[in-house]
C-alpha cells in the first residue's frame, strides 16, 4: 500500500510535465491551459476550488466544462464535486481567461491520499463541423487533521505528603482524522518536582479515536510547604507533514505536612505526662500535707512537754 501511495504521488508531481506536453503527437492536441488553486483540500471539509481555464489559441464556441474524480485505486472513497460539476460558456474569445468555481468535499476517510480530477472541456471551432474535447488532469492532496485533547487527569492520593512519589494519570485522545505521529507527554520541571524518568512518556503513533493512557511520575521534595501547586503537562506530536504541535495542560495537586508518628510511652514517660498535666493539683497536695505534718508535729511537741512538768 505505501508502494503504491508513493508511486500515485510521484504520478501527481508529474502531472505538469503531461499538461505542457504536446498531445498532437499523440492525436490529441491541447489548445487550452488550465491552472487550479488550491490543490490541496482538508479532509472532513469543502474546498471552493478555483480553475482558471486560459484561452491562448483561438475564438471557441459552445464550450461544455465538466470536472470529476474518477473512482481512486488506492482508497474505497474519493473526493466529489458538490452542486454544479457542469458549465457552460457561449463563447471564450483568444487570450481571453475564465474560471469556474468548483465545490469539492474530502471525506475523513480520503486523508492522507493523492486524487487526480478530470476536467473535460469540449468546444467547436469556426470552419470545423465535427467538435473538439480536451481532458486536463488536477493532482489534489487530501490533508488529514490531528485533533489532539488530553482528558480524564486522576492523581493518585488527594492529598500528596511532602517527601513521596506523585503520580498524575491521563489520557490522549486524537479526535481528528489522520494518525499523529512521535506522540509523547511531559511533566514540566517545578520547584517543588524532583523529576525522574517516569515524569515522561513516548506514546509514539496515536490513531484516530483511539484513547492512549499514560501515567507521569515525579517525587515531592521534603521542605514543600503545604498548599496547593499548579503542574504543567506538556504535549508533544507531529502531523502528516512532519510540522510539530504542542499544547500544555494544568493540573492541580495538594501538598499536605508528613505527620510525626511515634511509638508506645513507657511507664516512666506516661508518669512524667501525669505529672506535668495535674503539675499544680501536686503542689497544692504537697503543700496540704506538709502543713499537717508541721501541725502534728507542734501538738506532739506540746503534749511531751506538759507530760514532763506534770512529772516534776
């Protein structure tokens, strides 16, 4: 199949030589030039196409224009000619130019392939009975479109604590209607990212309608204050033509403080916790106590005296 794409283009570049070349040689002269613009048509849409039919032979009359595509060899559908496909002119004098606007719609499934257009022009001329008819010949491109979206971006904690791996997932969808080539997704460098090599992703080719998942990885470092911090992802690809595109995605993460987990208080630890949590209530029952002490300890002092006088 790529075979044959390259040699049908190889046939569209050629195409000018066989327009200048001279057809009386072969029995069919060209007495008319044709020029088409633009020859490259985007696939899904219609084109107004406008041909130029150059007159530099002679007075022509009752001059009949056609313009078709021929069923293409390569892909099941070809482009069509919407509306008129037919014109008609009473007469085109000597270096006289007309033009005819054709609309011309690609389908989606065309994309990527060469089309050649038929036009016919049959006219007669003073003096001739029988008419003549010239076939010119149009190469067209059909351009595909990559229609790129990335969607569905899922972080896998809520909350990432300062210090552990983060890890954003998504994935890309090409919405339009030819494969986007050398894909791949970037976590962008931020103050708070210790990036790795999981912060990229090749996807390669991504056909159309066809979703690629991908995950992006990098570590949070452990001074990032807690808060929340915008991430940017960056899309990478290129189109049918070799043309890079890009666009970038925002993604918001939350960074919370890692908690300081300890393990089982010791009998000791747990009676300094006591002590210092009822500090006061000790020192008032301390004091309650020396007081009686000092209380006990007079009234016994004064009932061994009175004892010792009652002796004598």
């Amino acid at each position: 199949m790529k075979l044959l794409k390259l040699f049908f283009m190889i046939f569209l570049v050629s195409i000018p030589i066989f327009v200048n070349f001279d057809y009386r040689a072969l029995g069919q002269a060209r007495n008319l030039d044709i020029e088409a613009n633009p020859t490259t048509l985007e696939s899904g849409f219609n084109t107004t196409v406008i041909v130029n039919i150059i007159n530099n032979f002679e007075p022509i009359y009752d001059v009949d224009i056609s313009i078709s595509f021929p069923q293409s060899q390569i892909t099941l559908t070809s482009p069509v000619v919407i509306g008129i496909s037919n014109w008609k002119f009473e007469k085109i004098k000597e270096s006289e130019d007309i033009t005819i606007k054709p609309l011309i719609f690609v389908p989606k499934d065309a994309a990527g392939s060469g089309y050649v257009a038929s036009v016919m022009i049959a006219y007669k001329r003073l003096g001739y009975i029988s008419p003549y008819s010239e076939n010119h010949y149009v190469g067209f491109y059909a351009k595909g479109e990559v229609d790129m979206v990335a969607y569905e971006f899922t972080i896998e904690e809520e909350q990432v604590v300062a210090g552990s791996s983060l890890s954003i997932t998504a994935s890309l969808l090409n919405k339009g209607t030819i494969t986007a080539r050398f894909t791949n997704v970037t976590l962008l460098p931020h103050p708070i990212l210790t990036l790795k090599p999981e912060s990229y992703s090749y996807l390669g080719d991504v056909d159309p309608n066809s979703p690629s998942p991908f995950t992006l990885e990098a570590i949070v470092k452990n001074d990032t204050q807690e808060g929340m911090y915008k991430m940017m992802i960056l899309t990478e690809y290129e189109d049918e033509e070799r043309r890079s595109h890009t666009f970038e995605n925002e993604v918001d993460i939350y960074v919370v403080i890692p908690t300081v987990e300890t393990g089982p208080q010791s009998l000791q630890d747990k009676a300094i916790e006591i002590i210092k949590n009822n500090l006061l209530y000790i020192i008032i029952g301390l004091a309650i106590i020396i007081i009686i002490a000092i209380i006990i300890k007079r009234r016994t002092s004064k009932s061994e005296f009175g004892n010792e006088e009652f002796q004598s």
